[in-house]
C-alpha cells in the first residue's frame, strides 16, 4: 500500500493532511524520515507520525478499479480475485460489497464493515449503479424506450424497474439501474434484441470510480463517500 494511505487510515487523519504531514517531515520509516506519499509499503515497516507508531486499525472501505479477467471472490483456485490485488496486511477480514462479474469492469467496493455493505446492497436501498455498455449493434429508439420503461428479462415474470439511459454513440450508452438482479445489464439489452459487447461499472449511488485509479489500482474511501450510504 502507499505511506500516504497507511497514514489516513491508521491515523483518521485526510489523504490531505497526511500528505501534509508527509512533507512537513512528521513521518519517519523504519527510522528514518519520509516525505514521499506515493512510497511503497510491505506491511512489515515501521511507521510512525510524530513519533508515534502508525498501523491500520478499525473498519476498512476502499475502491478499486477491477480489470478483466480478474473475479470478484476472496479466493479462486483458477483466477486472480479482486483480493490478490491488494497488500497481505490490507486483505484481512475484507469483503466485496456488489460483485462484477469476471469480464465487467469498473468500481468495484470492499469493506470489512458488514452492515455498511448491507446498505450498499440491500434491494430495500434501491441504490442507483452506473454502467457504460459497449453494444454489439447499433442502438434503435425502440430499444431506448423500452429500456426506459422496463423490460421482462428470460425466465422472470415481474418487468425491470425503468431504467435511465444516456446516449454515448451509436454503439455505446449510459445505463443508470437501482436494481442488483443477476447479470441484469447484460439480461436487459438481451430481452431488447441487442448484447453486451463490453460493461463497466462508473459508480455506485454517489460514489465514482477515481479517475485516477488505473486498473488493478486501489484507494480508501473518503468520509464523505462512506457516509453517502446512510
């Protein structure tokens, strides 16, 4: 993990103010002072603000970009999970709040808090997720308007709740859902003729995937993103 991360969440301090704290020198590794926020950490170094030893204590929320071909489990004994992404000492206890399936990208969310991940999944919350969908043809208005206005998916006999859609390109669209049922975007463009040719999740509720965050990258959430779930 990163010093500056190590040092927001051992300490409660902002990812601001512990790169603050970083440069005013109030950081020292394995003895020595450091100023660098994008430092590397093992998880076997010592770590201390103003003398003080620094280790990740309390409930974990991150984000992450997930790549492809990467499954949302803490184990697998075929694939690379989410989980193989991050330091040893940062997996413990973790979970993922909203899985992505193997070949979907985008946020993805995980916490050690189990009620907090409730919240986040729980149908009751109706909690809005965001996907850019790649299509294998071209979009029609039809195909909009039924999107819109909620679709019968294969096998199930209640219709979606409506969707909102953003035009992107011919081929690409915006997907706003507030449901979580099985394979639901890829399902929802089935039922109106078309397929998934690529998915990626962009947000969930209020929270968006960093930009910063290559795939395969990681961050804490902020207070303010932890909060947006009530």
């Amino acid at each position: 993990m990163r010093l500056d991360f190590l040092i927001a969440n051992g300490t409660g301090l902002s990812r601001k103010d512990a790169r603050r704290a970083l440069m005013a020198s109030r950081v020292t590794l394995d003895g020595v002072v450091c100023r660098k926020a994008a430092t590397q950490l093992s998880g076997e170094e010592d770590v201390r603000l103003d003398g003080e030893p620094v280790a990740l204590t309390g409930e974990r929320y991150l984000m992450l970009h997930k790549p492809l071909d990467v499954v949302s489990a803490t184990r697998d004994s075929e694939h690379t999970t989410v989980l193989d992404l991050l330091p040893p000492d940062l997996r413990r206890n973790l979970h993922v709040a909203g899985r992505l399936d193997r070949d979907t990208t985008g946020l993805l969310l995980l916490t050690t808090d189990g009620q907090w991940s409730h919240r986040v999944t729980s149908p009751r919350s109706r909690c809005n997720k965001t996907y850019r969908v790649d299509l294998a043809e071209a979009w029609t208005e039809d195909m909009l308007a039924s999107l819109r206005n909620g679709v019968t998916l294969k096998g199930e006999p209640k219709p979606t709740a409506p969707a909102q859609v953003e035009v992107l390109g011919d081929r690409q669209l915006r997907l706003i859902i507030s449901e979580g049922r099985y394979h639901q975007v890829k399902r929802m463009l089935a039922a109106v003729g078309n397929h998934v040719d690529a998915l990626h999740r962009e947000a969930i509720g209020a929270v968006r995937l960093d930009p910063v965050l290559a795939p395969g990258d990681y961050r804490a959430l902020t207070r303010k993103e932890i909060d947006s779930f009530g």
